[in-house]
C-alpha cells in the first residue's frame, strides 16, 4: 500500500519532490530554440481538447503525487500556459490541496497584465518570466513573431504589482544573443529581479542544437564579473538546479541554469507530465508513461499512485551526466510538450 506522504526514491536513491504540469502544447511564441516557425506552422497537428488532461484530471494526480508520492512544488508550465482558458481555476483547485508548499509557472508573460491578478487571488505564488534579449529587433527574431521586449516588461510589471514573486528566464545561445547579457544583468538588478541564464540545451529534434552553439555557465560569470564581481552563494535548498552567485557586496543575485557543462542530475527530484498526460522522468526523455489512459479507466487513486511509484523507482534518468558518451543520437520529447 501506498502512505500518505511517503517519500519515493529512484534508483539513484533521487526523492520526488517537483512536478511540473503542462497544461497545453499551444504557444503563441516561435523561439527558435523551442517551435520553429518554419515546423510549427498554421497545419502543425496540435493535440485536440479531448486530449488533454481536464482541470479535474490534473487535480487528482496533483493529489496523488502529494499525498502520496512526496511531491512538495507544482510549476505549471505549457506551451504557453496562459493559453489554456480559465487557468486561474485551476490553481484554486491546486491550491486547496492539502500538502502543497509551492505553485509556481513559467510564462513568456505577454497575457499577464490580463490574468495576473486572478492568478495571485487563485493562489499561484510566483513566475519565471522568459526574456532573450532587450532588443526589440532581435528579441523579435528570436520569439518569431516580432513581439516587443516592451510587451513582456509590462506582463513582469504586472506580475509584480498583483504580488507574485517574479524571476527572469534567459536563454542564451551563442552566435544570437550572447552580447545581451551583461544588458539584461545591468537592467534586471536594477529592476530588482533575479535573473537565471539558462544555457542553450538539447531538448526536443527541431531546435538544430549543436554544441559549439553553448555558451557556457564559465564564460556568463566571466562576461558578468568584468563588469559587476560576483561571488558564489549556498543554493536555496537540496536540488536547486541554478547555481547562485551575488554580486559582491550586496544581497542582489543572478542564477545560471547549466544542464549541458555542468549536469546536475545527480540531485534532479523532478517529474514532468505533458498536456496528453504523459510522465516522463527526464526533460530529455523518448517516451513517456500514458497517465491518461489510466486516469480514464476504472481503476482506484491507490493503483494509480503504485503505478506512478513503480515508474520513479525504475528511473535512473541521467541524461546531461552521459550525453558526451552517447554514441547515437536519441529522440526527445519536445520542450513545447513538457515545459522545460
């Protein structure tokens, strides 16, 4: 029998403690390193709405992963997640779930200043705000719809004034946006928000990824620290994935997300369920566990939850750690299927 709360290890004894909901696979973005406009065009086959998993499907595994499972954090992700109607709605249902210490989301923050405050009010704490450049043009290259930095500065602002902690995603890939980012440093510790670099990953089979295209986590804090010393500080707690640094002689902090030149699988405690409902046990998975089916059918809460315990048991997930050893190249889901 599954208990309440128990804590399930996988077989790298990793805890489940973070999950991470898509709740579409729709974006009305194109980043080039995500959904390429030239694949994801008009015809793309996005899933239809009797695919995904509804609003009362999403909390009954919510609740069994907490009560159950150990999960302690939820982050709604998407595609774009403010694309799903009455979202809001959603993070009520969350919220009431006895157990969970932490909602988050992350968004590229266009259709905040429309939904933030009902966000806030429903009881989502806080969102990773993505923003590539402070460049209009070749912010607008890189979203491929020509969005204005301007537009996402007002989702930020708004996220902030209905109370929601806010902090900044950027991806950087060299050869496009490497020179924005003593910018984006200099604008956002102004600002006051955290900012975390994320460095350019090998998710899904469109983004054309290619490792001499990284920059890595070394040469972000070299470029930073000529202009503005930083200095490393103590991660928030167990499995943080961004490694922390300050600047010297304030409290005023960057993070960097760096899954290719410094893997930090050995503490990853995440689990990602797709907007089809599927579990995949690593952001660079092939396949997926269909949750969906088994949701649909018959069987009770306890058989789900050993079902879902039985997969994390098995895993031994540990991609960015063999990534330099693997002989032949692998599919991957999709970042627009599971968020990142």
């Amino acid at each position: 029998m599954v208990s309440k709360s128990q804590s399930v290890y996988d077989q790298i004894n990793r805890p489940l403690r973070d999950l991470r909901i898509s709740v579409t696979d729709k974006c009305n973005f194109r980043c080039t390193y995500c959904m390429p406009a030239e694949l994801f065009g008009p015809d793309y086959p996005f899933l239809e709405r009797h695919e995904i998993l509804s609003f009362e499907e999403i909390e009954r595994l919510t609740r069994l992963f907490v009560n159950s499972l150990g999960v302690k954090k939820i982050r709604i992700t998407g595609g774009e997640p403010l694309m799903r109607k009455d979202l809001p709605q959603l993070i009520e249902k969350i919220n009431a779930i006895d157990g969970v210490k932490d909602i988050a989301m992350t968004t590229n923050g266009v259709l905040l200043p429309k939904h933030a405050k009902a966000l806030k009010k429903a009881g989502l704490m806080r969102v990773s705000i993505s923003l590539d450049s402070l460049d209009d043009e070749l912010f607008g290259q890189i979203n491929g719809r020509g969005v204005s930095v301007q537009e996402v500065l007002n989702g930020i602002d708004a996220a902030k004034e209905a109370g929601l902690q806010v902090k900044i995603n950027m991806v950087v890939k060299r050869g496009m946006n490497e020179k924005e980012i003593v910018p984006m440093a200099k604008f956002f510790r102004e600002k006051g928000h955290i900012l975390r670099y994320i460095e350019f990953m090998d998710v899904g089979n469109t983004n054309e990824w290619r490792l001499d295209d990284v920059y890595s986590k070394n040469q972000i804090i070299e470029d930073i620290h000529k202009d503005m010393p930083l200095e490393p500080i103590d991660p928030n707690y167990v499995g943080e994935v961004a490694t922390r640094y300050r600047y010297v002689g304030s409290n005023d902090e960057i993070g960097i997300i760096s899954s290719v030149t410094d893997a930090f699988c050995k503490s990853c405690n995440r689990a990602r369920i797709s907007a089809e409902g599927k579990l995949y046990t690593c952001l660079f998975s092939s396949e997926g566990h269909d949750l969906r089916d088994v949701l649909r059918s018959s069987v009770s809460d306890e058989e789900v939850a050993k079902h879902i315990q039985a997969i994390w048991q098995g895993r031994k997930d540990q991609y960015s750690v063999d990534r330099s050893h693997l002989k032949n190249k692998r599919n991957k889901v999709e970042m627009s299927r599971i968020g990142g």
